[in-house]
C-alpha cells in the first residue's frame, strides 16, 4: 500500500516551539489538544507550520503501536511523554469510564494497557503520571473489530473446526491445542483462562446489557511455551450457559480473571466442547432442544427484516455499489472465494450501515455465474442478520456490539438448528435471502485527468481551473465534497496549461472531516482524519464517526458514508481520480460541478444563484461555470499544515484568476497529428486532451483508464429487473435458480406424479413470470397425454392453462364450501 503517513517520526525527534508568548496568555497544551490557544498551536497542523507549543508532544499524545482488538490486552508505549521520576503510579482511562494500570519500563517510557471494550473505533483516552489525580494527556486508541486484527495478535486454536465441533460424533473428541506468540506476552508462566459472552435482559429494552465474564481457567503456572494440550471436561452447571466465548492466555501473576491486563486472546467461538454430559450423550438432540427454543425467541421479537436493504442483482452490482455494500470477509473472491458457510457462492458482500432501528444487517451471496444465491433454493444462500457483524453506533449496548451481537444471535442458532442438528429450515425460515426486486442501484459521478467531469446524469465536460471548487452538496444530509486542483508539470518541468486534482475533502451531517491528497516527494496518498494523517500500516478498515474507511489496494481509498453515499479516491498517473455513488432518494437534492441529480442533463451546469447554462455552453462558458463553484473560505473542509497550502489556498483566492488552461477550441492538429492522438488515446477525446496541454502521454494514458474504469462501472451498476423467487411444484423439481429478466424455469415430476401446466416459466419485462408453478398429482401428466391426444405444443399449452385454471377453481369452491357452518 502506497498510503503516506504523516512523518511524525521525524517530526517528533525535535521539540518544535512556537513563537514567543505574551504575559498572561496560556501556552501549555494541557487539556487544550486539538485547539489554537493564542500565540502558539496545540492543534495537528502546528507540526507542519512550526507553531506548536513547547509541550504540545507531552499533552498531546502520539503511541505506538496505535490499534490492537476491542478484547484488549495489548501493550502501547506513548511516544515523548516526559517520566516526572516521581514515585506516583501511572493510570490510563479509556472514554471517561474505563480505566487500566500503565507502567513505565527501564528507559522511563510510559505504556498502557488496552482494555476489554465493547466497541470499535476510536477511543480517546487520557493518562494520569500521578496516581489518577489529574489526566492532563491525551490520545486516541484505534480498537478494532476482533476479526479485523492480524492473526498473529491472537492466540489460534488448532484446527478451530475441532475446537467447534466437539462432541458433536465419534471422532471429534480427543485433545485440543492452541499456540500463540510468546514474544508478545514476556513472562515465563501464563494462566488459560475462558471468557463467557452473553446479553441479558429484555430485548430491545433499556436493561438489555452485554457482558464478558471470566468463568474458570484451564490451567495456571504453565510455561510460556507457545503452545498448550488439554482434554476438554464438561463445565460445571454454573456455566454452562455460556455457549460462547474466547480463550485468554495472560501472566501467572495476576488473580485469575483480573480485568484489562496484557493478555493474547483467541478468537471468539461455539463453546461445544465445554458443554455439559447432555450434550455429549447426544448432541443432535440437546441441539434441536436450543434450536426449538431459539425459533420460539425468535417469534416472539421484532421483524427486523423489513427495514433491511434489497440485495444487488448480480454479483457485478454487488461489486460495484461500494457505498452500500462491502465484502464479507468470510466469502471474498479476491482473496479465493473460501466460503465456508456458502458452498457454492463465490462472493458475498455485507451492507455497510446496520439498520436504524434495530441494528441488523443484510448479506447478498453470489456464484461464479453472477447470479445471486437464495435460501430458498440452498442452505448455502444468503442470510440477514439481526445483529450486524460489524456492530452499530452507538454500539455497547445489544444487539449492537461488533461481532458478538451477530454471534449470539445469528451464527450460534446457525449452529444449533444447520450444523449439530438437522433443523435448518427452521433456521433458513426466520432468516431468508432478500431477492433484488427492490434493488436500485446507486447513481454515479465521477472526475479524473485535467480534470474531466461525468455527472450523475452523463454529462460530460471539462474545467481546468486551478483551485479549491464544490464538487458536491447535498442538502438531503448536508453531505458536502470538496476538490483542491493544481496545475501540472510539463516533461521540461514547466507549469502545463492543465490542472488536475491533487486533494479530495468529504463530511456529512456532523461526522469526522476525511480528506484524501497527494503527498510531496514521492506523489503517494495521504489521508488525514480531522487534519491528523493517518496510518495504515496496522489497520486497512476504520471505523469513524459517520463512516468507515477501507484501504484495500494500492492508491485507492473507499469511504462509506452513513447515507449510503460512497466515494472512492485513487491515485491516477499525477493525479487524483474521484468516484461517488448516491442512492436514488438523492435525486433532486444535489448541486455542485458534478450536476442536479434529476435525470435530467440539461440543468447540469447550474450556477450557485440558480441560473442555467445551456448543455451547447462553449468551454469558456464552462469555465466560468466551473469557477462560481468555489469554495467559500468559511466552509472548506480542507487542511492547511503547510506554508505553501497556507499561501497559495488559505490567504488567496479560492479560484486562482491568472491561471490560464488550454481550451480545446485552442487546439489544431495536422491530420497527422490528429491521427497520432487518436491511436494512443484510442479516440478518448479526455485522454487527447490531457496529452497535448500536458505534453506527456502517460497523463493521456491514465485518463484514458480513468475513463473507461467509471464507463465499465456504469455498465455493472445499469438497473436489472427480476421477477423474484419461484418456487418448485410440491413432488416436484425446478431446473434454474436464476429469476432476471429473459431467465427461464423448468419443472419436472417426481416418480409417480404429473405434471399439471406449463413445464417452463419465464421472467417478463414487467417483473411477472410468463406462467405460475404447475402441479404434480399422482399419476400421468396431463401435459403429456394431451400431447398425444391432440399433437402440437400450442394446444398443449392452452388446455394446460384452461384445466389449470379450472382445478384452481374447483379448489376454491370446495374450500369455500368446507367453511361453512
């Protein structure tokens, strides 16, 4: 990953001070991170600008490492934080609520511990140098979703399959192991210890509580070896209710079960092989029992299916709607497509945002065909969640704790009624697949190259202003993007007559201020959270205030925002190339250089005070169109850590009025030349353009790339109609789990049985199949003796039809007949 961070690394070897303060003015960052408190700053930017206060290191915290599990139990040292060498005691409180003893090693650097959370994302924590008197130091902790971490901060359990089956037949009994790194838990004894999860109290309700709890351990004193064999004993009674949880390896020093101490954790799991006698004597049975008793929960708590989004079509869609969807990392097909839970699937993405009332989730799988996958044709389809996977803001409380809601709720009832007992249509019937026939796919916008502008409603056009411009906003969610283009570099290093982005800024509602630019020396991305630049070297996926943001391949950024609008920023050639995708409840809402949303393209290049210009408007009409879209000075969202962005953006004009671009009526070509263009560009007029004012074709090829990447997603993201699930006749089969249009089911028999209406249905046009599931009845089908009868498929089809309807008639006459008194 080519992400720059910020270089505090060489920054904080020096003490930058600011200037020289005036008497009485305070200029100490403590207590006042984040903030500019007169002559000097305490804000990220001062580093940058060579204003810090003096001591804006030691209040104003800098840790590594910076992230580890929401479980905890990982070691930080805080970077430059002055030891006072005092006799007092170092304390680490997390979120005003969650305090862990810290410690200062032999080079007087200070560490903290991080504790057991219930939540994701980042956690501000302050330190205390004198035993919990004051917490003048602050810093922000990254926790991150359990299945989120590198593997090689967990303990694994040996063969995790066995770990979760056992018990369960003949074979899988036996001893089990685990390993971990011993180089992360420095001791020369450790204590095993298992954790429980549960959440009590009614549901939905404000007593609705989730909690860890410490039940027993499995051994203590035993050397710090790396690896540990034991033969699994049914619990004690007392604990048995715990049917999930997690293993915790710590030091023989602590009192067992002692909270928020460093300590490797396993992976949370089905708890089968600490299950009492019952279930070992017989697991299928003791699995039915909770299978039944979850089914009988279930009906009796909210639907929450009904508020979840419809599914993408087809997998293309799925891929594509990056705001709305993303990859389960249980069934990923850029990673091998190993889909444990969905033989047969080659994908599976998750919806980002969990539901707004009751904080569930959709999944949507998919095979190598493209076409999605139903629980209603396999057990190996789709299924929603009511806890979703990734938890929900404001998380802690159930079912909205990342990872272990889903747990408790969706994959051990998955156990119980699929996997140790033949119960899964109990389990496939409270959560069915959701079909697309809702689906809308998102619309899309997009600016690369010169830079070259695709509205949501496809127009097409250029602006080579040099500037900081509003490349949307939306009142719908006050959501608002903002683009920085500069001019480029000829190949003698002369300034080109083209701009190009080179920083993109994004916030919506009141969550946390992302931008996206490109780093001096080498040109990498950078990505700053609240003008604080972030590292990836830990974390690909983070949870933020009113978004996630995800790194999943080199120079691109994916951010997912809580509307379910998504932007994707990458680096393309020597700049920046921008992608956004709107729901359709958008439309009408927005306005900016990339259009009004309304389907309509001749109003694309509507000017802030309402005026239109007309879709014939020449280049430089569209210029000046391009430059009334300038960022006012009191709403950028832009970060300004540098002289040069401070001079040339800040203190200047949001649109530069002396820079002069190459306009496209300026340009004459020889028929030679022309037919040069043409073959590099591959008649992409954008990619012409860019190669002749910046001179240098690697520019032309990029945006040549740019443009074909959003024309190819356009093409994935063109709405699809389905007709929805067909079901089989009942003693019967259906050949074809694909329902889009012009798709065509076929029904057969059973031994024994016939065929009563039309053998093949197709999906129409209009969303309706061309015929209903037929019947089988016992004896000959009647498709088939007619066809003797009478010869030729269409009289076939027509008698089919007419008994069909008649036998439904009938059917319906003695039903009514049978009601009455």
């Amino acid at each position: 990953m080519k992400l720059a961070l910020l270089p505090w690394s060489l920054m904080l070897l020096v003490t930058i001070p600011g200037p020289r303060p005036t008497a009485g003015t305070p200029t100490s960052c403590s207590l006042h991170c984040g903030e500019q408190i007169g002559p000097c700053s305490c804000q990220p930017t001062c580093m940058g600008l060579h204003n810090c206060c003096e001591d804006f290191l030691n209040y104003c915290l800098e840790i590594s490492p910076s992230s580890g599990s929401m479980m905890g139990g990982k070691d930080f040292v805080v970077q430059h934080l002055e030891w006072p060498h005092s006799t007092d005691g170092v304390l680490c409180r997390f979120k005003e609520s969650v305090q862990t003893l810290g410690y200062v090693d032999s080079l007087n650097r200070v560490h903290c511990i991080s504790p057991l959370l219930y939540e994701s994302g980042h956690i501000p924590f302050t330190i205390s140098l004198d035993n919990g008197r004051s917490f003048p130091h602050a810093g922000t902790w990254l926790a991150a979703h359990p299945y989120k971490v590198s593997e090689s901060e967990k303990s694994q359990l040996v063969n995790e399959t066995h770990w979760q089956y056992y018990g369960t037949a003949a074979d899988t009994g036996g001893n089990l192991s685990l390993t971990w790194n011993t180089s992360l838990l420095p001791m020369l004894a450790v204590t095993i210890e298992l954790w429980g999860y549960e959440e009590t109290g009614k549901p939905y309700s404000e007593n609705w509580t989730a909690k860890w709890s410490y039940l027993y351990s499995l051994t203590r004193n035993t050397p710090n070896s790396g690896f540990f064999t034991f033969t699994p004993k049914p619990a004690s009674p007392e604990h048995q209710r715990w049917k999930v949880g997690a293993l915790r390896i710590s030091s023989s020093q602590n009192y067992e079960g002692q909270q928020d101490v460093l300590a490797l954790w396993t992976n949370d799991h089905a708890l089968a092989w600490h299950l009492g006698d019952d279930f070992r004597a017989d697991s299928v049975a003791w699995a039915r029992e909770q299978c039944l008793a979850w089914e009988a929960l279930e009906d009796q708590l909210p639907n929450f299916l009904t508020e979840l989004p419809d599914c993408p079509c087809t997998l293309a869609q799925a891929r594509a709607d990056s705001g709305r969807f993303f990859t389960d990392y249980g069934c990923d097909i850029e990673h091998g497509s190993v889909c444990t839970y969905h033989p047969g699937a080659v994908h599976c993405v998750r919806s980002v945002q969990a539901s707004p009332r009751y904080g569930s989730g959709q999944q949507c799988c998919y095979t190598a065909a493209g076409t999605q996958l139903l629980t209603s044709d396999s057990t190996s389809g789709s299924t929603p969640d009511r806890g979703h996977d990734w938890g929900a803001p404001p998380y802690r409380t159930p079912p909205r704790v990342p990872g272990m809601s889903h747990w408790l709720y969706d994959v051990m009832s998955f156990y119980y009624c699929c996997l140790w007992a033949p119960e899964c249509s109990r389990y496939m019937k409270r959560r069915p697949s959701s079909d697309c026939r809702n689906y809308r796919p998102p619309r899309l916008a997009s600016a690369f190259g010169d830079p070259h502008f695709v509205t949501f409603d496809g127009t097409s056009f250029s602006f080579s202003g040099s500037g900081e411009y509003v490349l949307l906003e939306a009142t719908l969610s006050d959501l608002r993007v903002q683009g920085r283009a500069q001019p480029g570099k000829m190949p003698n290093g002369t300034e080109a007559r083209g701009t190009g982005l080179t920083a993109v800024a994004v916030q919506e509602y009141n969550s946390d201020v992302l931008e996206v630019r490109l780093a001096d020396s080498p040109q990498v991305l950078q990505v700053l959270l609240n003008q604080k630049a972030l590292s990836f070297a830990e974390q690909n996926w983070m949870d933020l205030k009113g978004m996630f943001l995800s790194v999943t391949s080199e120079d691109k950024v994916s951010i997912m925002l809580s509307s379910g609008a998504g932007l994707e920023v990458g680096k393309q050639g020597p700049f920046l190339s921008v992608t956004i995708l709107l729901p359709e409840k958008f439309l009408t809402h927005t306005h900016g250089l990339l259009g009004t949303l309304n389907d309509n393209p001749k109003d694309d290049f509507t000017l802030p005070n309402g005026q239109v210009l007309p879709p014939t408007a020449s280049a430089q009409q569209v210029f000046q169109f391009g430059a009334n879209w300038t960022v006012p000075s009191s709403s950028s969202l832009f970060t300004y850590d540098s002289q040069f962005l401070v001079d040339k953006f800040l203190n200047q004009p949001k649109h530069d009025p002396n820079f002069k671009p190459l306009f496209p009526n300026e340009i004459t070509l020889s028929p030679s030349q022309a037919e040069e263009m043409d073959r590099l560009c591959e008649r992409d007029h954008f990619c012409t353009l860019d190669m002749i004012s910046t001179g240098d074709p690697s520019v032309g090829n990029a945006t040549r790339a740019a443009h074909q990447l959003h024309q190819q997603r356009l093409k994935s993201l063109q709405p699809v109609v389905s007709c929805g699930w067909l079901p089989p006749p009942s003693n019967g089969h259906k050949e074809g789990l694909k329902y889009l249009v012009g798709s065509t089911v076929r029904f057969s028999c059973k031994s024994g049985y016939g065929l009563v209406g039309s053998e093949t249905s197709t999906c129409r046009a209009d969303g309706t199949w061309s015929m209903p599931t037929p019947e089988c009845q016992p004896g000959r089908s009647y498709t088939v003796l007619l066809s003797i009868i009478f010869g030729g498929l269409g009289i076939v089809a027509l008698i089919s039809i007419i008994y069909m309807l008649l036998h439904r008639r009938r059917k319906s006459n003695m039903s009514m007949w049978s009601s009455q008194p």
